[in-house]
C-alpha cells in the first residue's frame, strides 16, 4: 500500500528502508548520548531549568535541532517529571532534593530524522520503593521490545508490558502512549502499552516507533495541570517511566536510542 505522497504504508504506518536505519541510528545515539551528559548534573540542589539549559546548550553545540522547543507551543529543550509527574513535566525553578526520582526526555532532530529517548534519574539516594518502580519499568520497556518481531502485533508489545507490570502490583498509564517516528515527531501508530496478544495491526520490517511506559506505584489515572503539559498520578503516587526508539528488523528489532555510555539505568554506569 502507498499513502498519497507514495510512501509504503501498512495499517497507515510508514515502511521505511535500510538506509533510514542509518539516518534513526545516528539521531538516537546523539539523543542517548545527552542523556548520558545532563546526569552529573542530577543531584540535590539542582534545578531542573538547569537541566535543561544543559540540554539545550548540549543541542547547540552539537550542531543538531530540539524537536521540542515550538513543538505545539512547547518551549523547553526537555521534558523534567518529578515523582507523581508522569509526564511532560515543564523545567523550571523546582530544586531537587534528596531521594528524588526523575524522568528527563529528549528529542532531537539529525539530518530530518526524530531520535526520541526518556530514562529515569535519582537525585541522591534511592528509595526503596522508587528503587522497585524503576527496576519494573524498566524491565517493562525491554519485554516490550523482546515482543518486537515481524508478524506479533502492537498488542502484543502492550500484553507483554502490562502483564510484567501488573505482575509486580504497579499499574500501567492509559492516558499516554508511544507513536511512530522517523521523518517526523508523532505518526501512526498509537503504541499502547497495554493490550491483548495478536491485538492491533501486525509488525513490519521497517517500522519506526518508541516504546516509552508509564508505571505508577498506585492507581493509572492520570490528570493534565492548569499549565496545559504536566501530567501527574491523580493519587500522587510515584510514576516512572523509560523511553527508547526502535526499528522493525528482518528478525526483531533494533534499539536506536541505547546509552553510548551504558547509563541507562539509573544504578548502572
Ligand atoms: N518526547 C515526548 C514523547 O516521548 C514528547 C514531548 S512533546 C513536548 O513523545 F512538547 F512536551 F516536549
Ligand atoms: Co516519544
Ligand atoms: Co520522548
């Protein structure tokens, strides 16, 4: 099937070609690799408008373009969500302190192509409990690329997650989900991440997409702040959430948005 610019289409998700793989290559490494950067600066007394002044001034030297800065109004470099903010939380004045988790989430334009990647900090040391909501997060996000193949389906990347999660007593956010990506920020499809096995339109190679789970220690219910961007757990209960960018391969998957530096994980690197 071709779309009306004569694009290859499948379920309306744009099939890309070997050579795209390059271009997603190269804007999820530098995406990771700030991430990599800002999380010496993560620690008590920070602010997260320090964060991401950081990650702006890293995009300009490195000579590449902030999806996010006009993005629908947008006007930060990075998305900063602190403890019950499970997303899209807006950098500003809040000094961290001690035992503070956070997510930072960067997306940078490279020659045309969206590298799109979160991952969670701690400010000082973890908790216990913080400690358990990143590590099933975490591993939600990887069963859910393990699930990536040509011929499962999207519901079978969201059943993988939420059975993980749900498993371990957190619960999974509705409210939000991954997209498609590539030449553009958000494309088809919604990538949910929850589901049912062989449910939603089947993987192909080729597919560009992320990944990107919001696990909350309480209830999934979500609601959006008077600032119209930052989400939060309607019970304030701690969310977390990791985010990579992936591509359908001949045989699984590829991980364009992985840590040059190993970092990942918070306790890792
Ligand atoms: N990077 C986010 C995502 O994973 C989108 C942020 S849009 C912004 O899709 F405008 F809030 F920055
Ligand atoms: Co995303
Ligand atoms: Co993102």
């Amino acid at each position: 099937m071709h779309d009306k610019t004569g694009q290859t289409t499948r379920d309306g998700i744009r099939i890309y070609g070997s050579a795209d793989f390059d271009g997603m290559r190269a804007a999820g490494k530098v995406a990771a690799e700030i991430l990599d950067e800002v999380a010496t600066l993560v620690k008590p007394g920070a602010t997260t408008a320090m964060l991401d002044d950081f990650i702006r001034e890293d995009i300009a030297r490195r000579g590449v373009v902030s999806a996010t800065i006009g993005y629908k109004g947008y006007r930060h470099a990075s998305c900063i969500s602190v403890n019950h903010v499970v997303c899209h939380g807006i950098p500003g004045p809040k000094v961290l302190t001690d035992g503070d988790i956070l997510n930072i989430d960067v997306t940078v334009i490279v020659d045309g192509w969206f590298g799109d990647t979160s991952r969670m900090y701690v400010a000082g040391s973890l908790g216990r409990k913080a400690a358990r909501l990143i590590d099933v997060t975490h591993e939600g996000l990887m069963r859910g690329i393990a699930a990536v193949k040509p011929g499962n389906t999207f519901g079978d990347i969201g059943h993988a997650i939420q059975t993980y999660v749900e498993a371990n007593k957190m619960s999974v956010v509705r409210d939000f989900c991954g997209h498609g990506l590539g030449r553009v920020f958000h494309a088809p499809p919604n990538v949910l991440h929850y589901g049912r096995p062989g449910g939603g339109p089947v993987l192909e190679e080729g597919m560009f997409f992320t990944i990107e789970p919001m696990v909350n220690l309480g209830r999934p219910e979500t609601k959006v702040l008077a600032d119209d961007w930052t989400a939060v757990t309607r019970d304030k209960s701690l969310s977390a959430q990791f985010e990579h960018s992936v591509g359908v391969t001949a045989t699984g998957c590829e991980i364009f948005t992985l840590s040059p530096a190993g970092k990942f994980h918070p306790t890792w690197g």
